[in-house]
C-alpha cells in the first residue's frame, strides 16, 4: 500500500510588533473617531432648527449671508415645519458624509503616522535584541549599556545587564572550579601511579615494599573517594534542597563535637530548623571538622567554641569559634571558594583538608536560604556565623558563645 507523506502543518509567520501596534494605533483611532462623529451627529439631531421670521400669518426662514430677504408669503404652519426639518435632515446628511469622508483620510493617515511612532518607540528595543546576540559565553563581559531616560525600556536593559554580571560570575567560578578538581583529582592518581611505576621497576622488590605501595595507593583512592564525595555534596547543595523536615541545630552539633585533642566549650540552645537534614549534619561537620583542624597543636592551649539559638526575629544561629593561626583579615571571605586553602604557609604546607569545606557550608546555607558570615580573630583563628531560617512553632532562645 502506497504511503503518502503526512501534510506538514503550516508555518505560522511572525507578526511584527511594529505592524502590531499600528494596528492598535489606527483602530484605536478609528474607534475614537467613530465615537466623536456619533457624539457630533447626535448633539446636532437633538438641536432646535435655525429661527424664522414672521409676517401676518406666516413666516420666513433667516436669509443666508450675501442673499436677499425673501418675500414674505402666508405658509401654514405644518407646511414650515416640514420645509425646516427637511433642510435639517439635509444637512445632517451632508455633515454625516462630509465626516465619514474625513475619518477615512485621517485613518490611512494614522496608519502611516502609527507605524512612524512605532518605529521610533520600538528603536532602543532593536538596538538591545542586537546587542544581546552579539554576546555569547565567549564574551559576557559585554553589556548593553542602553542610555536614555529612566523608562520600562531602559529598566528591562538594566536587569539583562544584571543577569548577565551574574553569568560571568557563574561562569568564570565555573571554570575555576573545573580547573581545580580536575588539578585536585590528578594529584592522587598521579601519586598512585608514581608509587606504581617506581615498585615495578624494582625487580628485587620484596614482599614488605609491594605491601608498602599498596598502602600508599589504597591512601590515594580514599583521598579520591573523598574527594568525590565532596563534590557531589556540592553539587548537591547547589542544585536546591530536594525535601524539608524540622531539625534542631542543637542535637545535630550535640550528635558531631569534636572528640579529643581539643578544649570544646558549647552553649547550645535549642535552634528549630526547617530543611534537609543529611544537608545541615553536612554542614555541621564541615564546620565542626574546619575548627579542629585548622586549630592550634595539641598542648599548645588549643580550644573550640560552639554555640547554637535562636535570634530575636525567629532565625537559628550556629556559631563556631577556634583558636589557631592568625589569618589576615582579607582572606576571609576567600574561604568560602572551592579549594581555597589560605591563613599562611603552615595551612598549605599541611594540605589535611581537600579546600571544599566551607564552600560547602556555602552551599548549603544558601539552598536554605540562609547566610554565612566569616570573620578573622586578632588573636588566631576564625570566627564562623550562620543564620538560617527558623522552623514553624520553633523555639525561642537567645544566648551568645560560651
């Protein structure tokens, strides 16, 4: 049986939205001038006729201008009326086509004076959509820049100009973040297989070395593990939270001090929070774990503080201090950036951490639509601030750090 291709369904061409709003022009107009010719037709029915003039028994109507006076003659009075309202609905007619006839020429003009205007109104939008395809992903430091007064047009180039500050920045910390695991990701497979290659080469390698090597390697794929693990818990976070249950900060950081090694003082008060639970013990630990291990030499006076509540409009608090080394005051902010690894070349030279703690934290925080605050003690150490939004019927409860 012969198959006949299907009918392709019609393209549908796109309007202009210059030929659309001339259309609304010149219809607009025509509406408006329908109405005004009514409103005119009617006011002038609903006159009086002109004045008569009247001789004996009957009447004259008012000569026109540069005529003479008629001769007066006796008309009944029906008869008057009838010649009167005749001339009347003559020129009522008169002025009826008369209009129409100056509607018509006015709405062919209004077609060409509407798509004028709608050209000149329509020029900056051209000039953006121009603009906006000339930037790609290879050139989002581009802007549209669109001067003029401060009008809707000018106020919709402006946000495309703010959302496209926000991709570069999304972008490039993109890149930096590709950048950065596929370096942190080599450093361990590089590692394995250089501790490979140096144990084959040795023929009279003995059964302790081969043992020693996979120990190594082995230590390089949990480095890995975690590793991955990290990102995808960044990932993660970052895509959004995927369910909501209420957790109390207070038991989650009870559940995760720190063990020993280090001096704990907790104040912690219960802090209701309304989120994903896997997502806040994530980052309890995060910053639990950043506190230890950023923190002074066991025996050298080495203390952690921690502290959660609830502030006076109802958000939970998380507050965790520590001591240890002095970190300049501009570098704070930095911390929260994958693999940031800053407060001095002791922090880098021990490389105990994978650089994605407190990015983490980040993360986390704003998929709960929270914030971070970091801040740098004087004396050593960090101080770490986060606030989020508190649960429904949570409890209330003020205190500071211990």
């Amino acid at each position: 049986m012969r198959r006949f291709p299907a009918l392709s369904s019609p393209k549908v061409v796109p309007r202009s939205i210059r030929l659309r709003l001339t259309l609304l022009y010149s219809v607009l107009f025509v509406v408006a001038g329908a109405l005004l010719l009514g409103i005119t037709y009617f006011l002038a029915a609903s006159s009086r006729g002109g004045r008569t003039y009247t001789s004996g028994g009957g009447s004259l109507d008012a000569p026109a201008p540069g005529q003479e006076a008629p001769v007066a003659t006796t008309l009944d009075p029906p008869s008057v009326s009838a010649v009167a309202e005749a001339v009347r609905q003559d020129q009522l007619r008169d002025l009826v086509i008369e209009a129409g006839i100056a509607l018509a020429v006015m709405a062919v003009l209004s077609v060409a004076l509407g798509w004028l205007m709608a050209g000149r109104v329509l020029a900056p939008l051209r000039t953006m959509t121009t603009s906006a395809r000339r930037i790609s992903a290879d050139n989002l430091h581009e802007r549209l820049a669109v001067a003029g007064p401060e009008d809707e047009l000018k106020a919709m180039a402006d946000t495309f100009d703010d959302v496209l500050a926000r991709l570069e920045g999304a972008f490039e910390a993109q890149k930096r973040f590709v950048a950065n695991a596929s370096h942190e990701l080599r450093t361990p497979l590089t590692l394995q297989q250089a501790v490979v290659d140096v144990t084959l080469a040795d023929p009279d390698a003995t059964a302790d070395a081969l043992r020693a090597a996979l120990v190594r390697v082995r230590a390089a794929g949990r480095e890995q593990e975690r590793l991955i693990d990290a990102l995808l818990t960044l990932a993660r976070s970052q895509r959004g939270l995927e369910r909501r249950e209420s957790v109390d900060l207070a038991e989650v950081v009870r559940e995760r001090l720190p063990g020993e090694g280090v001096r704990v003082v907790a104040r912690l008060e219960p802090a209701a929070v309304h989120g994903d639970p896997q997502l806040i013990e994530r980052l309890v630990v995060n910053l639990t774990d950043n506190a230890v291990r950023h923190n002074l030499r066991e025996g050298e006076g080495s203390w952690v503080s921690v502290w959660t509540g609830v502030d006076a409009a109802g958000r939970a608090g998380l507050r965790i201090e520590n001591s240890g080394p002095v970190i300049p005051a501009d570098q704070a902010e930095g911390l929260f950036q994958p693999f940031r690894r800053l407060g001095g070349p002791e922090r880098v030279r021990r490389r105990d951490g994978l650089g994605l703690g407190l990015s983490i934290v980040a993360a986390v925080v704003a998929a709960h639509g929270g914030r971070v605050l970091a801040r740098t003690r004087a004396e050593g150490g960090l101080v770490v601030e986060v606030v989020l939004p508190g649960a429904p019927g949570g409890k209330d409860g003020t205190g500071g750090a211990g």
